[in-house]
C-alpha cells in the first residue's frame, strides 16, 4: 500500500520522526484516484516548515527553564533549542587579552549571519552544525560542532534573539521572560560564583559595567516585539501552558491525520523517541537494530490491529464471573509488500496466530529507479 500513492511517501519522508499505524482499506480507492492532485504537494510544502519561537529576556530571567518546560510538554513533536550563546563572534588576541573589558551583553558580540545561515538551512530541511562555544578560549571552534537535525519546532533563545530584525521575521511566536532585576541579579551571583567559580567582586563589576547598562539599552527595549511576555518565568506554569496549547493548535493545522483521513498516527512516547534514536545511531550494532526495530514494528502491528472490527463476546471466568469483552475479528490476510513489507511478518505472526501471509511485489521503470523503502504491510478481513 505505501507504493500506492507517492506523495505519502515523500510526506512519510519528511516526518521521519512520526510513528505511522497504516491505513484503512476502505478509503484506499478514493486516496488512489486523488494521487496527482497538486493541493497534496502544497501540503508536502507546508508541512517541511518548522514553528519557530523565540524566546529573549535578560540575563539569568529563567530563559532555559521556560524553554525545558516547553520542550518537555511538547513531548510528542520533534522540538529542537537553538542558542544565540553558541553564535558568539571568536575573541581575537588582543580581545582575549583584555576579557573583563569585553562586553558579551552588546548586540556586535553576536555573528547573527552564521545564525541566519543555520537557520535557513533548518527551514529548508537540511541539518547542520551549531558551534559549540568555549567560554575559556572564547572561541568555536575548540570542540566539535553539535549536529541539529530538521525539526517541527525550532526554539531560538538568547538575551538579544529579537534585536535583528532578520532573525525575528523568522519567528513565529515571541515570549520574553520578564524577571525582577533583584531576582535576576541574584541568581547571576549564584551561577557564576558557584558552578563557574568566579570572584563575586568581578561579578558584581561585570554586572554593573556591562550587563544592567545592556539590558537596559538593547533588552528592555526588543521587550516591545514579544507577542507573549512571562512574568516569573518557569514559575508560571499557568502562562507555559496557554503557549504549549497555541502551539498544539498551531501545528495541527500541519497534521497529517488532516491530511489524509484514513491515517492513524502512533502517540509518541520516549520510550519510541528512545528506540528511534537506537536504530538512527550509526554505532548501533546489527543485534540491536534488528532486536529495537522488531519491537518498533510490534509496536505497529499491535496499533494497527486496534483498529479492526471487533465483536462484543460474554465469557464465564474461572471464579464463574460473567466477563463482557470484545472478539478478535475473524478470517485475516496480511499481504507484505516486498521486500521491505517482509520484515512486518514475524511481527504480524506473532499477533494473530496462523495467519496467512501473501506478498505483492511492486517493480518501479522508468525515471531512476529509485523510491523510499518503508515497510508496508496490508491486513485484510474478509
């Protein structure tokens, strides 16, 4: 079935991250014969563009517990954080020289067209590099470069995200975290004195020189671009969680189950997060790729047959109690479509014992011969 129509496939492509159940057979026909319409492509389009947040506030406002919160919630889409920290520009000798007079809070320390960069190549599909910023040497280049795949949302965070006005086109929803300045202060006292094991003194003149001038000169004023602003920051649940659901609403208008009605869609949990992550890990060794992608597509075959007709059954237990359950639907077929569809049988075996199994081969010519394989196997019931 999944050779059918290959706009599924590329839409399956692109969501890679999606966990698919199958397809009702009873809407095949209508799915068939709409194959070539051109809303489908428009709808392949529209789903490869991730939802972009910025997130900005002052220094040590609760930015990254905010964006945690966020992530966290919204457990079952492919979140991504990008830091405006990692975009800082390399400190050149003489910079690095004179470090305490250099101002990390002014909007010039930032390379803003290396982040316009990844991020035109995150909107269009591709993954790439982040630098990993060392706050030692002041450089980027000293360890290696995180690698950030494509993802449905795309969270920018940092204390000058909104200031260019190219970067904040790219958005599509602005939060500040607003913070008292005394709350703020003393959590950048705690921070560097302890888990950076600075002297309070240079902290306390860093601050004053440096970061309370810039916030009041380039942060407090990019406040007015914010479509949502935080008071408290992570401590307001309540505001965390208005935002998660408009970003719900906002990414099911690119839900495939819109798309195609007869789709079912597994709800993703850590545990597949996890196990697709397995399976990805090109340092995965073959006994555990096959032993996690079995589990994977019984995981499939166990949702899929959620979804066939059942029966309601009575039957007595062993305590002479009368159970009222449902029966397994009668006289199945499952048919796999070669060679990928194969790896569903032992799967499908397992779940309805005696099963019969035939196979459908699908021979592509023309063009370059080349399609996506993802297994695909069809259940009947007759």
């Amino acid at each position: 079935m999944g050779m059918e129509s290959k706009s599924v496939v590329d839409l399956i492509e692109a969501s890679s991250g999606v966990h698919f159940s199958g397809f009702h057979m009873n809407s095949l026909q209508e799915r068939h014969s709409n194959v070539d319409q051109p809303t489908t492509s428009a709808a392949d389009n529209i789903l490869m563009q991730p939802f972009v947040i910025g997130v900005a506030g002052g220094a040590a406002s609760g930015k990254t517990t905010v964006c945690d919160m966020i992530i966290q919630q919204l457990h079952d889409q492919r979140v991504v954080l990008v830091n405006q920290d990692s975009f800082y520009h390399n400190l050149t000798p003489e910079e690095h020289v004179r470090v305490h007079e250099y101002n990390f809070d002014h909007p010039d320390a930032f390379d803003n067209e290396k982040l316009l960069a990844s991020m035109d190549k995150l909107r269009n599909g591709q993954a790439v590099d982040i630098p990993n910023y060392d706050f030692k040497s002041y450089k980027n280049n000293v360890f290696p470069p995180r690698r950030v795949n494509p993802s449905d949302v795309i969270i920018l965070e940092g204390i000058l995200i909104f200031h260019d006005p190219r970067v904040r086109e790219l958005m599509n929803m602005k939060i500040f975290v607003d913070t008292d300045v005394d709350v703020r202060l003393a959590r950048r006292i705690r921070r560097d004195t302890v888990e950076k094991n600075r002297d309070i003194g240079i902290v306390l003149d860093q601050y004053s020189k440096f970061v309370k001038p810039a916030f009041d000169d380039f942060i407090l004023p990019i406040k007015k671009y914010a479509d949502i602003i935080i008071p408290r920051g992570g401590d307001n649940h309540v505001a965390i969680d208005l935002i998660v659901q408009h970003i719900h609403t906002m990414l099911g208008q690119h839900d495939l189950c819109k798309i195609y009605p007869n789709l079912y869609v597994i709800h993703s949990t850590f545990q597949i997060w996890g196990m697709h992550t397995l399976i990805r890990d090109s340092q995965t060794t073959k006994h555990d790729f096959v032993f996690y992608a079995d589990r994977l597509i019984r995981l499939v075959v166990e949702h899929g047959l959620g979804h066939l007709p059942f029966t309601e059954k009575q039957v007595v237990t062993p305590t002479k109690s009368v159970y009222t359950g449902v029966d397994f639907c009668k006289r199945l077929c499952g048919v796999s479509i070669i060679r990928s569809g194969e790896s569903m049988e032992n799967a499908l075996r397992a779940c309805c014992k005696g099963i019969k199994i035939g196979k459908i081969l699908i021979h592509r010519e023309g063009d370059n011969g080349q399609y996506v394989s993802i297994p695909f196997m069809i259940v009947f019931h007759f």
